[in-house]
C-alpha cells in the first residue's frame, strides 16, 4: 500500500443520530456496549420505557464514558452484531462514508489514535466522562484508502480468531485433562547428553537466553566471539540446556529450535526426556511455582548459585501421562509460534519506521531527504533549536506528600506515553498558585524527561491542572516555524541522537538539560510538509501500537494458562 492515509473530519465520517425505539426492538434485542452482545436476561421498568432506548446498527458506534486504566476519557465501540438498541445514555453515530467494518471495530477503539482526541472532546465526572458531540466531530483522525482498511481489517481479524481459537484449545484441553498428576524423580524422566567438541569443530556456537531462548551466539551478541571452544557441549535441535550458574535462584530451561546441532558452553547441560516429552519438562521448570521455589532449595553457593545437572535429577515434579504430556506440548508450541510470526510483524514494523526516519530527514550537509511526499520541492533550512523555541523551563521540585484529595496532577516521565501525556496513577499536590501559574502544563506544551529514560517525550493534548516535575523539561516551540509532532520524529531521528551523544552529560544516569537541545541543530521544511511528514509517521506508530496490542494479549493468555497449567501447593516437593 503505498497511499498515503487521509486528514478528515469526524463529521466527513459519522453523524450523530437520535432514533428511537419504536417498539420493533424488543428486550432480546438490547445490546451491551461494553461487551458487544445481546443481553439475555435485560431487565427493564416496563415494556414504555423501551421507547427511550437509540436504535444502534451494524456500522455504528457508540460513545461509552466508562474510565479505565485502559481507556483514561471513555471509548468507542463499534456495532458489529447486528441492529438492536442500547440505553438513551449512549450517545450513537451512524457512519456516512464507505468504511470496512473490521478495521473500524479495531480503529475506534484504539487508545493510542482515539485517547487524544477523547481527552479533548470529554468533560469529567466523578467516575465517567461525557462526550461533546460537537467538538467530536470536529476532530480529525488519518484515514486509508478503503481498500487498504480490508486488508487492515483482515490481518487484525485473523489474529483475533487464532486468540479465540487458542482459547478453544485450550477449554478442550483442560476438559480431557482427567489423569492424576504423578510426582516423579526427573533422573526417571531425563536423561544427560554427554558429546564434546575439539577446537576446529565448525558447528554453530549458540548461546542460551532468559528472554530469547536458544539462538546463535553471533545473533545474540551481534557479532562472532572469538574464545576456545574446546569442550564445549554439542546440542541437538528439540534437546534442552540451561546454564548452571546464576546470580540468584533463577535457572531458565531452553529447547534449541534454531539449528540441527550446535554447541554451546560446558556450563550448559544438555539433556531429553527419557520416555517423557522434553519440551513439558522444559515447561514445567520454567512455570510449576512448587518447582522453581525446590530448585531455590536445590541450587547451592554462598555468591553465584550452582544448580549442577546431578542435583536437578534428584528433584522431584509432577507430571501427567505421556500422551497428555505431548497434547500440552503441541498446544504450547503452536502458541509460541504464533506469539513469534505476530512479534515478527511488530518488528518488521518498527524496522519500517526506522527506515523512514533515515530516509524522511536530511543527511549531513544536504537539504533535501531521499524520500519525499510529491509536491513538495524546496530545500529545507537548517535552524537552531533554540531558534524556534519560545520558552522553556526544568520541572518544579517538591517534598510535599501526595494525596488524591489534593489540586494538581504533578507529571512523571511515567506519564509520557507513547509520545503523549497520559495520565495513570499520577500523584496530586497543593502547589501554591504562584508555584502552579509557574509550572503548570499548557495544550501544546512539548514534555522532555532529562534524566533516566532520556529520549522520551510527550506532547500535551489537553487541558488538565497539572505541573510538569522536577524530571521533566517543558518546551513551547514557534508553531509558525515547527509542528510539535515533526520536533518529536526529529527527536526520534539519528540526526538529533547523533548530535546530543557530542554534548550529552555521562552519568551512573545519562543526564540531558535544556541547553543540550536548544544547541542541537533541525532541518525545516514547510509547516505543510511537516504536518505530512508528522501524519506518514504517525500512522506507522499507530499500526505498531495495534500490533504490540495483538502480541501483549498472546503473552498475558499464555501467561494466564501457565499460571492455571500446574499444581499449586505450599511447602515444598517432597521424596516419596
């Protein structure tokens, strides 16, 4: 798809409709915006009160002010189950332009892309927010080419049936899981795997990771490692090692699934399961809390712990059957390649948005980029930074304690999220309004985090009582010469990193000041062709963000199944 995505108006898009119930919706036809059915047991005061309930169709969406930690001003839910009605209180849009239902469902409901805009277009309450209608409306959002929302649409609906289908998966499995679990010795179902390499062995060196698992060690580090390799354990591809020493009690069991054979340290241990199947084993060690707190037990040394291969055999876990063993496995299996293809796809898209950033801002001594939006010809003008900023400030200091009672938000580098202010648990304190007038937060405020995270921002969208921290930097550029969002892909950008390590101040934590930045140099092109620049790459974030959604779910389910995949009892395994 190489168009690029469209500025428009809600209200190109949606209209806001009042149609009420004349009686043809019954309540088996009243729908749960919140979970997108029909409610079966809906209760309501008398069959006349129906009369005051919107008619809400395929296609349309509906305003629900709930506040969560997921949506912070409410969301959007689009209808698509069929038409039924929904209480009065649900303001309802009907769509107006063409639209693919699958990529709206997703699209609107969007915290990244839509979090923004609600934080602009809603008034606060004690536990909800309200819409303004009319300031909604007024709002824009990127839209793509209709054939591009079904393709969007296709991809994103694809992973949510293999959620839904892993879900199904796993129902059936734990419904045929009838056999008692046995405690065993794993010398009974484990066994070493004893080959070693001379120094001229030419088989790939691979390493074992907590968080990658088994991969080549030139992978891993980024380039070959020169040592002696003498000695080192050859490991089969399906076989299990982990490294036997660590700094705490932590030991991670790994399966090579990345080459035929390699070889890896003679601190890896590599064995199979004997008549057991390898990767439940693998599972269990890894996730069976009972087991991980007896190999804290097992493991032995004052300052690295040990955990020899000789001491694991004479622990003790539970295991089903072989049979269940292999069902759990291939379940578990598919699931990690699934969770691997959707990690690929977010990571292909970063990679995209990378490239860009190389490519969609000038090189050293040029004043054009290699890519650009047609239309657009002249050169860009290179400024200082502190040529376009008109004011900025170190953020407030203060000992007082917070409460939820008190006046104003005090802003972290936690609230900056996703290039945006986003509250979540942020204190409150009483400044004084002198204090307050100082430091507080203004829409279009562009927020920096000098120390820790450096490289982090945020660009304030709405107007909250909130006073930037100590942590924080707060900007205000000339918005005739710059767009907040084209200074924060600046800032993302090589150009700008490549400056700021010349002049950044090293530290136990890298620390940035405002004079740092002010005294980088940016490349300028017209506002038009910033505002395009900012939409493109804006749009690369937004599908990065849907595909980190998509992922993080895959990984809190197979967390969730983990979780409930194994005996839980206190103590310790015991020998029978």
């Amino acid at each position: 798809m190489n168009n690029s995505w469209e500025q428009r108006k809600f209200e190109e898009l949606y209209e806001k409709v009042s149609r009420k119930n004349d009686m043809t919706y019954g309540t088996d036809d009243i729908i749960s915006v919140a979970n997108m059915y029909y409610k079966q047991d809906a209760v309501v005061k008398n069959e006349e009160y129906l009369k005051t309930y919107n008619i809400f169709e395929l296609g349309d969406i509906a305003f629900e002010g709930n506040k969560s930690k997921s949506f912070a001003y409410g969301r959007f839910v689009e209808n698509t189950i069929g038409s039924g009605i929904v209480s009065h209180v649900f303001d309802v849009f009907k769509p107006i332009m063409e639209y693919d239902l699958s990529f709206w469902k997703h699209y609107i409901n969007c915290e990244s892309v839509m979090g923004p805009i609600m934080a602009r277009v809603t008034k606060a309450s004690t536990m909800m927010t309200t819409l303004v209608a009319k300031d909604f409306l007024k709002e824009t959002i990127s839209v793509p080419t209709l054939k591009e929302q079904q393709k969007i649409g296709i991809y994103l609906d694809s992973i949510d049936n293999l959620i839904t289908l892993h879900h199904r998966k796993y129902e059936i499995i734990d419904k045929s899981i009838i056999n008692v679990w046995e405690q065993r010795k794993l010398e009974e179902l484990i066994i070493e795997y004893k080959e070693t390499v001379d120094s001229d062995c030419t088989l790939p060196v691979l390493t074992s990771s907590k968080t990658e698992g088994v991969l080549l060690q030139e992978d891993h580090f980024g380039r070959k490692q020169q040592h002696d390799i003498s000695g080192y354990n050859v490991l089969p591809r399906n076989y299990c090692t982990y490294r036997n020493r660590s700094d705490g009690t932590d030991f991670t069991f790994n399966i090579n699934k990345c080459c035929d054979k390699g070889i890896i340290s003679k601190f890896y241990p590599v064995f199979c399961g004997k008549d057991n199947d390898t990767f439940f084993i693998s599972l269990v060690l890894n996730n069976s809390e009972e087991v991980v707190r007896e190999i804290g037990y097992t493991c032995t040394g004052t300052g690295q712990k040990v955990l020899s291969f000789l001491d694991l055999q004479k622990m003790n876990i539970r295991v089903p059957a072989y049979t269940e063993q292999k069902k759990i496995s291939s379940y578990f299996e598919q699931l990690d390649n699934l969770i691997t293809l959707h990690q690929r796809k977010c990571d292909e898209t970063k990679t995209i948005k990378k490239y860009m950033l190389q490519k969609m801002f000038p090189k050293k001594d040029s004043k054009v980029p290699e890519i650009r939006f047609g239309g657009f010809t002249d050169d860009w003008e290179q400024r200082k930074v502190s040529e376009i900023t008109k004011f900025h400030k170190q953020g407030f200091y203060t000992t007082e304690d917070y409460n939820e009672s008190k006046k104003y938000y005090l802003l972290r580098g936690t609230d900056l999220t996703e290039n945006k202010l986003i509250l979540k648990d942020t204190p409150k304190i009483d400044a004084t309004e002198k204090d307050y007038q100082a430091f507080k937060t203004e829409v279009g405020d562009f927020l920096i985090v000098r120390s820790g995270t450096v490289g982090t921002y945020g660009i304030v969208y709405e107007d909250i009582p909130a006073i930037f921290g100590s942590y924080l930097i707060d900007f205000r550029f000339d918005m005739e010469q710059v767009t907040n969002e084209f200074f924060g892909y600046f800032y993302q950008s090589e150009s700008f990193k490549t400056q700021l390590r010349q002049i950044v101040q090293q530290s136990a934590n890298t620390n940035i000041n405002a004079e740092n930045i002010k005294s980088t140099s940016i490349m300028l092109p017209s506002i038009d062709e910033q505002k395009r620049i900012g939409e493109y790459l804006g749009q690369i974030d937004n599908l990065i963000t849907l595909h980190q959604r998509k992922l993080d779910n895959l990984k809190k389910f197979k967390k969730g199944l983990l979780q409930k995949m194994f005996i839980k009892e206190k103590g310790t395994l015991k020998e029978t």
